[in-house]
C-alpha cells in the first residue's frame, strides 16, 4: 500500500486555481479517499472498468485518465465516481458522499438548494447506495447529452472584442448552416482557456445537443499530450456509448464519433491542442456544430483549410486593472493603487500571472 501511495505522490500536482469552491472540494475529498485505500492508478483502472457490470453497464477509466482527474485537470464522469465508491465499500471505506459532491460542483442544478433531500425521492429503493439507507444522489445529465464545460473562470475581464468576434461567427454558422471551426492562438498565460470557457458558458444554450470539452495538455511540461484515440474514447463515452461498441483503430472511432454528432448541434471545445494532426480527428463532419481550439501554436493547416484564426493579444492596462478588481475587490485596489498598478507590471498583463498573484492577495495585504 506504501508504494502505490508514494507513485500517486509522485504524480500529485496543485489544483488549478479556477476551481470553485465545490470543485476543489471534490478533488480533496477524492484524493484523501483514494490514498486512504492506497489505490494505484493500474488499481483504480481496473476496478472501475468494466465490460459488462451487473448493472448492464459497459466502461473505461485509464490510468492516464485518473492521473488528470486526481489532478483536477479533466472532469471524471460520475458512473467512474459510483464505481470508485462502489470499490471503496467493498473495502470498508464509506465514499457514497462523494456522488453528493459530485453533484454539488458539476451539477448544482440536480441538487436542491434549500432541503436535503434529493430531487431523485420518488426513486425505487434500488437506487439508494448498496448496504446502507442512503440515496444516490446524481444522475443529473443525461449520457446522451453530454455537459462537460468546466466551470468558467471567476473574474473573468476583458476580452470584449474577441468574445464578440466568436459570438458573430456563431451567427453567421447559425443563418447559413456551416460548421465553424475557431481556432484561438497566443503565448503561454495570455488566457486562451479562459476566454474560451467563458464563452462557451454564455453560448451553451445554443446547442442543445450538448458541449464536449477536453484539454489536448499538447504542451504540458509533465506528461505527453493526449492521443486523438484517447479524446474520441472520452468523447463516445460522455454520449454513452459501451465500451464493447466502440472500434479499437483511430479510423474507425473518428466515423463513429462523425456520425453520431451527424444531424446535431454540439459545440466541442479543444483546449491547448499541440498541433493540427491532433485534433483533426476530433473535427466533426457535419453542420451544426462548432468548434472552438485553443493553442500556443497557430493552426495554418486549419486556416488554409477554412478555420478562423483569432490570436490573444496582452489585455490592456484597464483590462489588467478589471481583472484585479473582480477578484480583489474594487475598494481595495482604490486603497492602495501603486500596490495594484506595480502587480500588473510585474505580472506583465498576463492574465494566469495576475489571477495567481490575486489569488495570494486574498489572504495577505497588497503591498
């Protein structure tokens, strides 16, 4: 037990500072119940994946794919939640509250916010947690829609201009029926993420169909990007589709995943692609459906090819300033605004810079 839990230390990385308060939630509590049973990742792949359950379910969890969602780097899909519970039970480790916080974070609007009572009450008695009194709270969204944006950046500023060139070509997708690729470029800490997060949350309503997410990590310094094989398993499975019906070749899971977004208006969201041969699989066939990437490399093949290039510029000064006070507080960059105007150019407008720097300030004085 030792070993695997020093192989998840070695692995353990600092939560993203973007998470709200439920999420980071989640992610601690995930984590302290998984190296309480001293749960490898080779463990946690096994035990949750399964071609056929007694439930009639079919998944896989990869290893890889626990490392990022210990890490809050992914979001893990709630059945690969209930099976980890289901595998902590049979260990004698109580883990059922981890769907309740599931839900809390990625699914506020299935939880009830002023009982405690789950709206799933009128539920059969089979649907409470095995061995106890409890009822599984969840199922919120259905596989066959799939919501997978994460949750947008708090003091989120600026970026007005951008975010009304993406909403115009939505517009313009949306009277002559086209599917729009836009690819987002700029350096490291520009905000890519950011921007297209945010925008994604204020246009999901426009594609009823449901929103794919899932982070390239195409120049993370700590592990290799994700093969285009890996996205479009994660991709099939959040439209729940089984394990045993999705082809093994790249070839065939891309025209699975062409077709099932045939005919649909999904909008799918790749962050921090490394380069076009990756994410040109993940490209969907068919109108209706846009696509948002995010990389530190401009995409001329996809440019050449029709998609709209859009590269983040520095956030001006007064940018740079909003940003502080939505998460600082207007009153108190007011108070000492020397303290606030050195930040910014230490931090060179860069907005990761400034949300980290603000992100301490909220426990000690400015200057």
């Amino acid at each position: 037990m030792g070993g695997q839990m020093h192989s998840h230390a070695q692995h353990r990385r600092s939560l993203p500072v973007r998470l709200t308060t439920a999420e980071r939630n989640f992610y601690m509590e995930l984590r302290r119940l998984v190296d309480a049973a001293g749960l490898s990742f080779r463990v946690l792949e096994e035990s949750t994946s399964a071609a056929r359950s007694d439930s009639g379910e079919s998944s896989f969890y990869s290893k890889s794919q626990w490392g990022r969602w210990l890490n809050g780097q992914s979001l893990a899909p709630r059945k690969a939640i209930r099976k980890l519970a289901e595998k902590l039970g049979r260990e004698d480790i109580e883990a059922w509250h981890l769907i309740d916080l599931w839900d809390r974070a990625f699914a506020p609007a299935s939880y009830p916010p002023e009982t405690g009572e789950s709206t799933w009450a009128g539920l059969p008695r089979d649907t409470r947690a095995p061995g106890s009194g409890q009822r599984l709270i969840g199922l919120a969204a259905s596989a066959d829609v799939p919501r997978q944006l994460p949750a947008a950046t708090c003091g989120f500023a600026g970026r007005s201009i951008e975010l009304q060139r993406l909403t115009a070509l939505l517009d313009n997708m949306a009277s002559v029926g086209t599917m729009v690729i836009s690819a987002v470029d700029g350096m490291p800490g520009i905000g890519k993420t950011a921007l297209a997060v945010h925008w994604a949350h204020q246009v999901a309503d426009r594609f009823p169909d449901g929103q794919l997410y899932v982070n390239l990590r195409g120049f993370d310094p700590g592990g290799l990007p994700v093969p285009a094989v890996e996205a479009i398993r994660g991709f099939l499975d959040a439209f729940g589709i089984p394990a045993e019906q999705i082809p093994q070749s790249l070839d065939a899971q891309a025209s699975l995943y062409r077709s099932r977004l045939a005919r649909r208006r999904v909008l799918v969201v790749l962050d921090n692609a490394r380069d076009v041969e990756q994410v040109r699989p993940l490209l969907p066939g068919s109108p209706g459906c846009l696509v948002l990437i995010t990389s530190r490399n401009q995409l001329t093949g996809l440019i050449a090819e029709g998609a709209h290039p859009l590269t983040l510029n520095l956030p001006s000064n007064a940018e740079a300033q909003q940003l502080l006070e939505r998460r600082l507080g207007s009153d108190r960059l007011a108070a000492e605004p020397m303290s606030a105007r050195s930040i910014i150019d230490l931090c060179g407008r860069l907005p990761l810079a400034l949300s980290i720097v603000a992100a301490r300030a909220l426990s000690v004085k400015l200057g």
